[in-house]
C-alpha cells in the first residue's frame, strides 16, 4: 500500500490530505510544513505523523509525495523527490519560472518516476465529460474554444504582489485546458487586458485580461477572465466543432427556481474553486492512486505544467509589449 | 374572396378583425356589435362597415362569420349564421349550457356549414410543436397528461358572477387540450379545488383548482389551475410516454440573464393570454381560410365544443358534489 | 460517542453503514442481518462487528439502532429497541400495515426514546432548499403543491407482489413531503391511476397513479406517479404560492450542453435513487447524530410516519373504491 | 404622412417592403431596381409603383428613401437622395470603403437630412432589452464584452469574393453592438483567425475569426465568428460589469423540452437572420417612422456605420498583417 508525504499543510494541503485519507491503497504517512503546528494539526486529524522534508524522502516506506507547499518550493521539492525515487504529484504551477521548471524536469528525467501535476480542472466531472465527448468526435473536430474563467473577488494586495501576475497565477489552468481540449500546440497568442481595481494597480497586475492563442492546425482559443466576477466563481468552456458545439455551464448548489413578480430565478453558481472542484480533487487523487498502481500514466505531465507555464510566461510578454507573439516551439 | 361578418368589436373581437385584415385572401365586411360606437370605430380601422346582425346574414357576399360576440349570444348566432348557410368561427364556448350547445348543433348540422370553435391553444406554436411530436410517436403512446393553466391576477367580481364558475370559464379550454392530446375520450373526473380570494367567494366558485381525468385507454390527465399566479401567465403541458416526456414551457418577451450577487435570473412568462396567444390567433385564422379553401377539415369542431363544455358542467358537479363522476358517454 | 447497531446488510443499510461511519463522532458497532455473511461483511468493511439481534440490544455501550431491515420486520425492532431504551432511526415505511405501526408507537412513547423516520426527501439538498425559502415566506402562504415522482423502471413482479401497491411502496414518500411542504393535515384525497405494465397487472397493482389532497387550510396538493420514466429518475417539486412559485428540479450528472444539428441537449436526471440521494442519506444521519446530541429533536418523527402510512391506506382504498375519502382525523 | 422610395427588391428589400407597408402612417410609393421584373413584383404586392431613382428622387411626394440595393451602389445613393432632401434609411455597411463613405457623409452634413443605418441588432427585443437594463445600472459599468456570431453555413464562392471579406461582411455588425454597447470608442484591436473551408480558402478569406478590441475607458470586448455552426444561427451578447453579467440568448423556435432515453433536449436556435431578425427588422422600421415624425434623433447614425466600417477595415490589416493595431482616432 503506497504511503504518502503531503508537503503543505494550507488550504489546499488539507484538500489532498483528505483525498489521499479516503482514496482506497492509500495511507497518508507524513504531514510537513514550515508551520510545525499546522502539520502536527492536519497529521493528527488523520493518523499521520509530522516531520521535515529530509525524514520524510529518507524513508524507504514512502512510496510518493504530493507537493501542496507554496510555489516557490515546488521545483526543488520535485527534484528533490525524484532523486529520492519518489513518485510526486505537485501542485499547479511547476515553478515560478521557466528555467526552475526545466530543471527540475532534468531530475525527473533521470530519475524515471512518474511525475503529475495538479491541474484539476481536467478532472471536473463537467469537464471531463464535455472532453471525453469531443474526443469520441461528437461535435467533429474542434475548431473555436471559448473558456470564462473568473474569480469571485480578488485576492489581498499582499497576494497580488507574489503571484507572478493573473496569467501565471489564474490563467495557466486554462492554458493547459485549451491545450488539453485541442489536443494540439499553439503556435501564437495575443493578450491584453485591464486593470479596474486599485489593487491590481499597486501590484502592477492587471485583474481583467483576454487572450487569443492558434494552434498549428488553425484552431482558435479565446480566453476571457475576471478577478471580481458579482455573481460567483464562473467557469464555462465552449468548444466550436465542426458538427456542432459542446458547451460545460457552472454548477449550482441547487436545483431551485423562484418565479416572482418580476424574476424567475436559479441559483449562483458554487461560489469559488474549493465547492466547484472539489470532486475534482478527490478524482484527481484517485487518478494519482491509479498511476501508482501501474494502470495509466502521469498526466497531466510535468511536461504538460511546463508548457503551461511557457505560454503564462509568453501571455505576459505579450501584454507588456501590446504585440502578438510566437511560441518558440 | 371570402368576405367575412365579424360580431363582436371586444378586445378579443379586435384581434380576430386584425387576424383577418392580414389573412390573404380574407376581407373584412361588416362588424356588428351592441355598442355602435365600437363596431364603427372597429370597422372603420380595417375599411369594413358596422351593420346588424340581420344585414350581416342576408348579404349573400358574406362567405363566413366569425363570432366574438358575447357568450350568451353565441349559441344564437352559430344556429342563425348555419341557417343563412354561412361558413363558422365561434370563440369558445359554444353556449352558457349544454342544451343551448346542443341545439344550435342541429343547426349546424342541418345546413352542412364547417363550424369551426376557437380553442386557440392548439394553435400555439409550441402546443402545436408538442402535439406533432408525440402524434409522430416520438415518446411513444401517451399515459399521463399534466396540465397547467394559471392566470395572472383574478377578474372582477361582476365578471367572475356571470363567468359560469372556474370550469366553465377557464378550464373549458384544458378540457379541450386534454382530449386533443391524448386523442381519446374521457371515462371519468374528479375536480375539487380551494377558494382563497374574496372575490371567488362571493361569486362562490373557485379560484383554484384540480381536476383528475381518466380516458377509455387507462390514459390519467391532471390539470392544475390558480386564478392567480403572481409571475404571469402559467401555461404548460406536459406529457409522459412510454418512451420519454414532452413539456411545453412559457414563452418569455426576451432572452435576457442576469446573473446578480444572489439570483441568475430570466423574464416572467408573456403577461397574460393577447400575448402569448398572438400567433396562436393568427394561426387559427390562417386554418379557417383554409377550411374555408376546402383544404381542411374544421377543428377544433363544434363537436370538440361540445365535449369541452360537458366535461366542464361535470366537472362543476364533481366538485359541488364531492365525489367523482362518470361521463355519460 | 454514540455506538451504533445497524440492523440490515442489504442496498440501503449498505448506504448507512457508510454514512454512519463518516459520521464525526459515530462508531459502527453491529451489523445484524439474517444473511450472516452479508452482516460479516459489511460489518467488516466498517470494523465493526456482526451478532444478532438481542446481543445488540443487550450491549448497554450501544446508545442508538439503525433499522434498515426488511419492511415486515420494523414494528417489531422499533418496539424492541424502544423498550431496550436505544434511540431509533428507522427507514420508511414504519410498518406494514397501521395497526403495527401503532403498536410499537406504544413502546416508544412509554420508552421516551427519539425515534427518527427514514424519509430521506427531507434532506436533499434542493428540495431542503425550497422548504427554508417558502418557510421564509418568499412566496407568501403556499396554496398548491404539484409532487412528480416517477421511477426509471419497474422492480420486478416478486418485489411487486410484496410491495403493499404503489401508494405505500412508493407514494408514502410523497404523502410525507406533501405534509412537511404544507405544514397542515390532509381532509381528504382521491387517487386514481391506470395499469398499463404486464407485471403490475399481474400484481394486481397500478403502475402509474394521481392523487390529489385537500388540506385543513384548504391548500391543494396534486402527486402524480409512473413506475416507468424512460428517462430517469423524476423527482419534482412545485408549490405556488400567493406571491410566486418554488419550483424543485432533477438534478443531473454534469452540466454538459451539446448544440447538433437538430437539438440543442442535456443530461437526462441522475439514474436512480442512489444517485438523486447520495448527498441526503448522508445529511439525515447527521441529523439524527445532532438528535443524538441533543442538539434538535427527531423529525421526521414516528409520528409523520405513521401518518404517511394513513395517507398510503386511505389512498389505496380510494382507488379501490373510485372515491374521495376524508381523512378520520 | 411620409411616402417612401425603396431602393433594392432583393430579400432584405422585400422585408422592408413588407415593414413599410405594415407601418402606421408610411406608405411605400415606389420601387426600385436593376432588376425590373422584380421592382415591379413587389410594387405590385403592396400597392406601389416601380421606377427609376431620378424618378423616384425627383419625385416632391417621396420624403424618405430605405436603401436595400447592393453594396457598391449605397454611398452614390445616400449622397444623391440628400441632395434631394430626402430622409434616408440605408441597409449596412455605409459603402464599400471608408473613403466612399466619407464623401457620401459629406453630402449627408450638406444636406442636413437624417440618415439612419440598418444595424437591426440594436433592435432586436432581446439585445435591446440587455441594452436597456445594462445602461439603467443593472450590473454596474462594463467591463467585458463578449459577442458569439456565427452563421449556420457558409455562403456560396461567388458571394465570398465580392463580400469585402468576414469583417466587413460579417462582423461589421458585431463592430457596432461592440460600440454601441460599452458606449465607449475603440482604442486598438487585435484580430486573427483561421480558414477550414475550401471556398473561404478560394476567396483568400477566413471563415473563422477572433477580435479582441479595447477601449478608451479600458474595457475590453472580444468577437469570436464562424461561418459554420451547425446547429443554426448563434448570436449570443455577453456582458460582464462591475455589479454583475447580463447574457443574452439565442431565440428558438418553439419552448418544447424532450426528455428521452439519453437526453434532455430542447429546440435549435431561428436558423438564420431572417427569422431571429423578424422583429428587429419591424422595430427599426419603426423607429426609422419616429425619425421622420421628428421624435428621435437618426441612430444608429451614419457615423456608426462609418466606425463600424473602420474598424472592419482595421481588423481587415491587423489580420493580414498579424499584430495590434491602433486606431488612429
């Protein structure tokens, strides 16, 4: 039975520490953090011990590890946990930059373990089902993508000023659903954007954005995203086919509607990613469980996270310089 | 060119004159109504002359007459219209009672003209939708029926006092829609129902309703009827096959979402029945030229109003008795 | 912490058994089945023990019964365990037939124990939803309630057999969310319904049925039942009220919209009960673990299931005997 | 009352044809085209004459002209029928280039006559109810615009080589709700696309496109267009302000809903402009009719209609030349 190291012990550690309690195999063995609280906290709540990264690569019954830990630890994490022959699933992005995530890629390589990164969208049961139709050819093949991405509201100013910028930090997941959906790779973008918030501002960031990618076979992708989003977290793809059109609408928490005197009415949509995605999240756990035991490969790869990440890097050049660029592929 | 008589210059007499004045191939005679002042004012709009109803029949360019007049009247008109040998529309009902129903049926008979009852409903682009798709087997035979029939606010009083009770009044076209859908008599009713305004309690009839039909086939229809539903006027079917289920939704004035902090909200249904019914006029016009062509047969008959009208006096005695009710058929 | 006994190994107490063991602060004791494998098993899955029915009921450790047994054996492990002071959740219905449902009323109010009936609706999330907005008065005082419940398909002819007809068997769910909806008794009723399976037929059963309900405060409720929805599991709820309609829609797997040439398209309704009710079997045992805990009061109560079962009764006579009946409340 | 000159007998000239003859207080006097069979058929129909356009300039009784003829003709028409006086109604776009639209704008000014252009989506119910709501506050000030415009199929070879290509042809209407809905001037834009027919390939056209425009106040707006849907005529409005979203949706036909084995479907949208457009054609009518009576202003104005077509021409270079362009206002 694969016993598991959780590096992160945050919000989103304590997600995969509850999908790796209840995913069948598993065992959650360590819980590490700078917070030694926090991880003694969240080991507690489900039988596992806390302790430091060294203890936890060291030991032998540690069969993978799932990188929660913040952004600027992943790569080193990654490498470090390949050397040690561990299996890793890690947390979207790789790294902070391009030149982290090649290299630990590097280590990947060598070491020849599996390696999956947390882009959990493509485990969203609306996702997935709209995806597994347009590869069963239900609409033909695609041609226009359409994805809506926004936040419910922004994130404090502090966030804003570490997050690498709205396209490394919110659009890289949908720049790996576009390349996902398309099955193809892009060859140029354009993005631009807006910035109507005082904090987007001071971070210099901007907190509205579009952006327009090609692939090499003349497929289209617009992206349009939103850091304040009124009415909730709004996640919609469209996808253009050459039969028709497959369309995934949000999800609500209920299947009320009111008819009143001026409205009919349904509800919000979920209000951010942690009610949305959370069967996302514990299916992606159990993909990882099924990596492990030899049945599929890692994917989304380590590769796929990096190219993500080129095209968050490109995305942002883009926009600095107001210019269409081309992938370097 | 079939020229028409038309009685009646009342809000539903004004439809009919501008259904006509659009149908190719129709002309608008005369217009006859109690209140001159209406009929003239009616007739001059659409280049026709008021007249009475005696110059209206005698005119042996009148072809057909279509009768808008008030209900009391109706059972009168329809027998004089067939003796002076003149093709019929007559909104529904056919008579306040069945005895007046029945005998200008002879009438009709008697003379051989089409006679045609302005059940409009089967003429809505969506009801008549619904109608093609399941006649055409695609949710295979029908079992159960599901009618919903609300309108906005309730009438006035001095309405409500000579409207001849909720069954009568409103229900009478359910009953017709009922045995038009399931193409299949009725064996049997049940109506009960609720008064909760004051207004229906001083005309002592209902204001809400419930009516259980059972046809010769085993086939169940349910109607369910408010003389008030504060969101509009509530118009539905629906109906469940042996292979699936077919329902016709309310029409809306637009498209528009709004998607707010609290609610995603749409339009209320069209207001009331000139709205939602306005192409149904139309096409029920378009159907007496064609009867009028010899293209078709009419329908819904004079017969198809009579039914209608028995089974809304059953269901009257139904519900003052308390008990269910064969029909005599 | 509150040990549990679980009486009943088959497709439900599968369901419960899981649910009690997620339950923060429960522990699965026994499991109790006459098929011992299937007790040892289930048992087993959970850690928990199998034994038999005293044994359970003597182990003073164990504070509360899950009863998920055969229908014709939950009077008497009601009564068994009321008078071994265990606290009591039992799955609908609470009996065969009235007179035992009483009986063991008896023992449970002389045990003073709460006692929790199985009517799982309650606690979905949608139909939970529109309960607290027209208890907050969103619509005004609710005047009708249309129920639409409509199974995928037929059981097969032994079940049907046994079953106690449609109305206990199935509708005994509906005649307790017409009461919860209402907040008011039923006077009177009338069911009718039609045969139009071989098997129930056979039976001597109706596999689609309507019953419409009359309250004390003159509010209607209409339910209308198929055993055969050839797209799924249809469960519906609307209440008009006198300030606008609640309306309580099926829930379905993904929110995947496909536009083809000829039909722009859904998801069909989650398959069956399981499905539809994953989330509210695991919110009523939460709730009877806040009952447990003092913290709210047993509800719905033996109480509403004995007078769900005399709503079941009265309707099935009414189809018997083709007539309305009052209630001898 | 205003007599009318129609230019054009082509299917959009018998449309306005038909709203002219069916407006309060317009009477359509003559008809004119190349085509003289044609002109004389639709004259015939609503009781007009056909002629020549000296005539029918010439002519003291004609106040107002509706320009439907063929592209190339619209300025030299525009520009001759304000030398007459005459108020004018010209179908989009203005001219076939932005200079001939500027001289025909010249004598427009001269003139001091009103020129309406047909952008018919403004008056569209749905669109313009968005419109109405989107500038009474609903949602706050803009901040993303979102337009899907796809044909249901594309045009014939002969038609693509002359259409000026998609942006002049097809988006040019998108181009103006763009404007027309942020009430904002276009700073830059960006447009790209892809060609996946064999005739968009013949006429050196693409039959794919993406815009992504920006305006002064920052507001960003992106046109996504295909010329083949294949589930019929897709027009969709999105948009996202700082309170909220508005969205508005297609139309269809009828508001059936099936509910089948697999599926859960309802109606495609109108299959092309002619029927979506129904309305919004009658209504430009008649607000061309308010123009004349001295009740409105002329708008959309020829001023919209050269902006639209500059920024069709730019969105022309920004693709052949693969990079943002800035407009030169």
């Amino acid at each position: 039975m694969p016993e598991i190291a959780l590096f992160g012990a945050g919000r989103i550690g304590r997600i995969h520490a509850g999908n790796i309690a209840a995913q069948p195999g598993f065992r959650l063995r360590y819980v590490v953090d700078v917070n030694a609280a926090a991880a003694g906290e969240l080991a507690a709540l489900h039988g596992a011990s806390s302790t430091d990264v060294e203890q936890a690569l060291a030991d032998p019954a540690v069969t993978a590890v799932v990188i929660a830990a913040s952004t600027d630890t992943h790569a080193d994490l990654i490498a470090r946990a390949a050397r040690a022959g561990k299996a890793i699933f890690c947390e979207k992005p790789v790294a902070t930059d391009l030149d982290g995530a090649q290299s630990c890629a590097v280590a990947v390589a060598a070491a020849g373990v599996p390696c999956m990164i947390g882009f959990q969208r493509r485990f969203d049961p609306t996702f997935a089902a709209l995806k597994r139709r347009l590869d069963a050819g239900e609409i033909g093949a695609p041609e226009v993508v359409v994805l809506t991405s926004r936040d419910p509201g922004p994130p404090p100013l502090d966030y804003l000023k570490q997050s690498g910028g709205v396209f490394k930090d919110m659009l890289i997941h949908d720049f790996d659903v576009c390349r996902w959906l398309l099955a193809d790779e892009i060859v140029d973008l354009y993005a631009t954007g807006a910035c109507l918030s005082a904090n987007a501002k001071l971070a210099g960031d901007l907190d509205t954005a579009a952006v327009t990618l090609r692939s090499r076979q003349g497929r289209l992708c617009t992206i349009n995203t939103s850091r304040h989003a009124a009415y909730g977290y709004d996640q919609r793809i469209e996808v253009l086919g050459a039969a028709g059109m497959l369309q995934a609408g949000n999800h609500r928490p209920t299947e009320v509607t009111a008819s009143l005197a001026d409205t009919v009415s349904t509800d919000v949509p979920e209000p951010f990613f942690l009610e949305r995605y959370r069967r996302a999240y514990a299916e992606e756990m159990a993909y990882f469980a099924a990596i492990l035991a030899g049945k599929t490969v890692a994917a989304p790869s380590l590769s796929d996270g990096i190219k993500a990440l080129e095209l968050a890097e490109l995305a942002t050049r883009s926009w600095r310089e107001g210019r269409a660029l081309s992938c370097s592929v």
